[in-house]
C-alpha cells in the first residue's frame, strides 16, 4: 500500500496566517501541522507517500520534508492545479504513483493517535474494498459527511453536510482503497459545491457492499479555523507531556 497526503487548498478560514504559507505548515505545538500524518503513515508501515499541494507552496513542502530519508521513508509531490477541485479530484492525481496498488489517503490536517497498521494489513488481504475512519462528534455535524450505522458497525449511508444528520458519526479524512479507487473517480459528477466528493466515492464501495468502517478515539480537524488550530495545539501538548501521543 502506498500514500498519498492531500496538503493544498485555500485556507481561507485561517487567514490571515496562511497569506504567506500552506497551512499544513502551521505548527501543532512542537512540530508542523503534516508531521501528524506523515508519521500515522509511517506507523503504519507505508513506504513511499506522495504530498499533494498547491503550486505557491510545493516548494516549501520540498524543502522541508526533502526526500523522506529523517522519516526512513521516500516523498513525491503532486500539484493540485484546481484547488477548488474537491478530495476526490486530489486522489486522481495519485494515479501514477499507486501503480496498481492499493492507496492511503490522509488529510493534511488531521490530527489522531490510532493506529492503522491493522487495517492496513487486513485490506491488503482483501482483492476489493474500502476503509473509511469515523468519530463521534457532539456539535458541527452538518460541517462533514456524516456516517450512519447499524447496530453491527456496518455502514448503512454516508451524506455530505446534511441538514438533518442521521448519527453523530463524523467522516474524518482517513481513507484506504483498493486499486479501482481511480476508475470510480472518473465515473463522479461535480457536485453543487462544484467539487468531486469523497462521500460519492465512498457510496460506491458502500453500494457494492465492500465498504469497512473503523471509529476513532479522538480526533482534530485541525486546519478549519483558529480555535481549532488553538485546540490542536493545547491537546496535543497535553497529550506529549502525558506520553500518550
């Protein structure tokens, strides 16, 4: 399995901090904001991570992350030309690099301690699938995709931003795919927003019945406005100075 970190967009909400630079750059208390998922991928066991960003900030990537050798692991960067484009059009730019094999996704802000080497390991077993990585939330709901289930963990629907949400289970923006992840990306169409949504992709793998859902302990969404990039900082120094993360 490989992995792909999307790392682009506006970051309008967190300006005026991200006039200058991306803001997965931003420091989480004591080390950028993607060292957080860059070594949830390591933990992993994945090799080679492709970085997607925006053309303005590929460089600053590049020269931070080099190539790969502090991490034991080895980078490609990607440039996303439609920042606009939506997660799942960001996915198709790793179309190349997967090389026939099965993908990671990881947003750039996402901040968690899970481990996912199991379920890394259990869909490369697998010959078709999808793994998607929950959190239940108490507020915000109508911000994410939000993921209903039954009694049995088992996903019975993912809609993005409802009005009237069907579950306190947020979608977070782990993901895991097999190799036709790309082939079902070409079959989308842009939504309202404009955007390929990741939920519509997901929807596919749920339709066909190969979809696995995973929750998490806790989580932060780091990059979607200063209190949150606050509370970022505040947890996660918490959690370092406790030696839980």
């Amino acid at each position: 399995m490989k992995g792909l970190i999307l790392a682009g967009g506006l970051a309008t909400r967190l300006r005026p901090l991200t006039w200058v630079t991306n803001k997965h750059l931003l420091p989480v208390y004591n080390k950028p904001m993607i060292y957080y998922p860059i070594e949830a991928m390591v933990k992993a066991g994945i090799k080679e991570i492709l970085i997607s960003s925006s053309s303005d900030h590929a460089g600053d990537f590049a020269n931070l992350l080099q190539d790969g050798s502090d991490f034991g692991i080895r980078f490609y960067y990607a440039v996303q030309k439609n920042p606009k484009g939506g997660i799942a059009n960001a996915i198709l730019l790793a179309e190349e690099f997967a090389r026939d094999e099965k993908l990671m996704v990881i947003l750039g802000d996402n901040i968690f301690n899970t481990d996912l080497k199991t379920s890394v390991i259990s869909l490369d077993k697998k010959e078709k699938g999808a793994i998607i990585y929950g959190v239940k939330m108490t507020t915000d709901l109508n911000q994410y995709g939000i993921i209903e289930t039954n009694k049995n963990g088992t996903v019975i629907s993912i809609e993005e931003k409802p009005e009237h949400p069907k579950s306190n289970i947020a979608q977070t923006g782990i993901y895991m795919y097999d190799e036709r992840v790309f082939k079902f990306i070409k079959t989308l169409k842009p939504s309202p927003r404009g955007e390929l949504e990741v939920t519509d992709l997901n929807n596919i793998y749920l339709k066909e019945g190969t979809l696995e859902y995973k929750q998490l302990d806790w989580w932060i969404d780091a990059g979607t406005s200063h209190d949150e990039l606050l509370h970022a900082n505040n947890l996660v120094a918490e959690k370092v100075k406790n030696n839980s993360i």
